[in-house]
C-alpha cells in the first residue's frame, strides 16, 4: 500500500495515464500497445469517482435518517413528560400511577442507578 492519500493516488492513476497517452506512439514503435491499459485507468477514475459519490450520498442519507430519528425521538419524548400531566390531571397527584411516571425521570438521571445505556424498557409489573 502506498503512504499517499486518496487524492493523491487519484491523480497519480490520471497523471499516469496522461503519459502513457503522450507516449502511446513511441510505446507503439517499441511494440508495446498501451490502449488497453489506458483504457483501464480512465474507467478505473470513473468508476472511483462514482463510487466516491456513492459514499457521499449515503453520508447524506444517513445523516438524513438520523437527524429525522433525534427528532422523532424528542417529540415523542415530549408527548411521553406531557403524558405525566395528563395522569396526573386524571388521577390526581398523589395517585400511583402519576408518582411512579414521576419518578422515572429522576431515577433515570442518577448515574447509579442508570444501568447499561440503551438497554430496553423494563416490562411493567402486572
């Protein structure tokens, strides 16, 4: 492997294949045909630089899909400490079922009792 950037190995292959284009006639005298070869290259950067756009536009969509996840995530997030209110409104303050949805935010919050990140939502006792 070489120790030149992407970019620079790009433009090695097309500064390559510019020569063997000037020289193509003098290579020919010399019975060496280089056509193939510089046919090779020229696809070659093709294809690199449809490959490299490529990658570019799945950056974007996956930057796409996650700005569209974070939001989801936060409105539905917000619908959830809305909710807190409406059981609250419902049942009354003092009700269990509005101490408890209270109470998951603050538990949530203390690093020791967080447990493992992303882990999923316990399955309510019955």
């Amino acid at each position: 492997m070489s120790d030149l950037t992407n970019a620079q190995e790009k433009d090695y292959t097309r500064q390559i294949a510019g020569i063997l284009v000037q020289y193509k006639d003098a290579m020919k005298a010399k019975d060496v045909d280089p056509s193939t070869r510089i046919t090779n290259l020229d696809n070659g950067a093709t294809s690199t630089d449809q490959a490299e756009a490529s990658v570019i536009k799945a950056d974007e969509a996956a930057k796409d899909a996650l700005d569209l996840a974070n939001k989801l995530r936060s409105d539905n997030y917000k619908l959830a400490q809305a909710s807190v209110g409406l059981i609250e409104g419902a049942l009354g303050k003092s009700h269990a079922a509005a101490v408890a949805a209270r109470g998951i935010r603050g538990d949530m919050s203390n690093p020791g009792a967080r447990g493992p990140r992303n882990s999923p939502a316990p399955v309510p006792a019955k």
